[in-house]
C-alpha cells in the first residue's frame, strides 16, 4: 500500500465519525512518518513500510472511536507555541486566545506578576509569558500530573519567567495577597448536564477541567469573590466563560465591587471572556 492509498482508506473509515477526516488522517501520517506535506505531495506514490501501516491503522482506528488528534499527537500549538498535551488537562483552543489577547491589551507597561488560575497545560501562562517576558507569571492547578505537564512545556520552550504551583484556586500558601496585576483563568464552565458534553472531543477531556455545578458557574463565581484579595490595587481579573454565560459573569463581578467590568466576543461574534478591575485599595472592602 503506498501512502496516497493508506490516506484515502483513512479518509473513507473516519469520513462518518470526523468533519475533519482528510485533514485528521493527513496530520497523523506526516506525524508518525515524520514526513512533510510537500514530500507527501511530490512522492505518495511511496510504498509504506508495515510497521508504520500498522501504527496509522492504530491511529485511525482511536480516531475513528473519537479520540482527539491533539492527545493522539501529544501535542497542540497555541498561540503560535508548540504545547505538549495529555489526557491529565483540556485541549488548548483556539478561543482562549482571546483571553490572552484581553490579557496582554489590559496589561500595564511596567512589569508585574500575573496568575493563570486552573493552567492545565500551561497554556495560557506560556503565552502571556511569551509576550511579555519581563513579567512574573504564576501558573497554578490542582492536578500535580497538570502542573508537571505546563512545567516541561515552559522548560521545553525556555520561559524562565514562569512558575508552576500545585494548588487548588488560591489555596497555596506561596499565593500572596494583593501581589498580582492580572489574574487570568479558563475555569470549567459547562453545566453538569450539558448535551454538549456527550460530543467530539470533550468526550476524552477531563471532566474535572469541563464541569462547574448545575449551572455552569461554581468555579468561577468561588474565583470572582477570592480574587480581590489577591489583586493589586487597579488589577484586573479576566475569565473564559461559555457563550451564554457573559451577563452572569459581569453581574457578578459588578456585585462583587470590580469596576470598568466588560466582555469581548470571540472570532464567531459571541462574548466570551469577562474582565474587571479591582478599584479599591487593599483592606477597604
Ligand atoms: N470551551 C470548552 C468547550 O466548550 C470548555 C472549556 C471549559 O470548560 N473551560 O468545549
């Protein structure tokens, strides 16, 4: 069988389970072949050799049960970073730049410290981190497997202005009130009995990453009433939250005393993160 053949069978065996069936099988056999998309359009007509016919065989037949690319690969980019993943945290989307955009436009000038609270793989730490390397960035979450994984991204991609803490929200003794500029998190949001957990990828990712309570809000209203006191005077708290989510977080944030408090839409037009910024100086509350 030669690798023009391999792909197409792919493509027809995940045609019904994967929008995505050419691309997905494309993806896999350059990954395990290590081969590039230039080469595979200029020699397809290569035989494969049986040990690799059988690994993409594997692969696709993972696929084809829904298994996600990005843990089949062990890896995702996110804001232009390469990112090791595992099943241990969420795949890092392409939505959450949108937090990390938020971030960098609302950051101060002069360096700070800036926390992202629930960091899984370190995504959305490394990518502040990146732009911003004369900040301090703590990344915190309370699966030690997560906080091991963001750890060996940020050694891989050499940030050495980050630190990783095993620890529930703020719960970490090292945490110092009223030390950070930005707090920043994409807490679980889904409601526990959402259809939508029963679907594509979301199926394979943590449930402890996904879900927050009946209505979706649990983490993030615990994150919204702690944050203050871990922010300086004039910081900002920023969150991802669901497409319908966004009244009920600037609500809450509102109750809870931030000021400026807003939303902004991500590339489809829906609001999906929230920001606010903590107007009162420290012990006035
Ligand atoms: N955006 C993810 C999804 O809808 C959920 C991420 C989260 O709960 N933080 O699949």
């Amino acid at each position: 069988m030669t690798f023009d053949q391999a792909l197409q069978a792919a493509r027809e065996r995940l045609a019904a389970t994967s929008a995505t069936a050419a691309l997905d099988a494309e993806v896999l056999l350059l990954a395990l072949s290590g081969k590039s998309r230039a080469w595979l359009y200029g020699f397809g007509d290569t035989e494969l050799d049986s040990t690799l016919a059988a690994r993409f065989d594997e692969w696709i037949e993972r696929r084809a049960a829904g298994e996600p690319v990005a843990y089949l690969l062990g890896m995702r980019e996110f804001f232009g970073l390469p990112l090791e993943v595992s099943p241990v945290t969420l795949i890092p989307r392409p939505d959450t730049e949108l937090l990390v955009e938020q971030a960098l436009a609302l950051a101060s000038a002069e360096p700070a410290k800036a926390l992202d609270l629930g960091t899984g793989s370190g995504a959305i730490a490394l990518a502040f981190a990146s732009q911003r390397p004369d900040w301090q960035v703590i990344g915190s979450d309370r699966v030690a497997e997560a906080v091991a994984l963001a750890q060996r991204n940020a050694e891989r991609l050499g940030l050495g202005n980050t630190r990783w803490l095993h620890s529930r929200w703020f719960d970490h003794r090292e945490l110092a009130p009223h030390s950070f500029a930005l707090i920043l998190s994409n807490p679980p949001y889904i409601a526990e009995h959402d259809r939508h957990l029963e679907q594509g990828d979301v199926r394979f990712e943590p449930r402890s990453a996904l879900v927050a309570g009946s209505d979706g809000l649990d983490d993030i209203r615990e994150i919204i009433v702690a944050s203050p006191d871990y922010l300086v005077p004039g910081g900002w708290l920023l969150l991802e939250h669901g497409y319908d989510q966004a009244s009920a977080v600037r609500q809450l944030m509102e109750r809870q005393g931030f000021a400026r408090v807003a939303s902004a839409r991500d590339l489809g037009g829906h609001e999906r993160v929230t920001f606010g910024q903590q107007a009162t100086a420290p012990g006035t509350h």
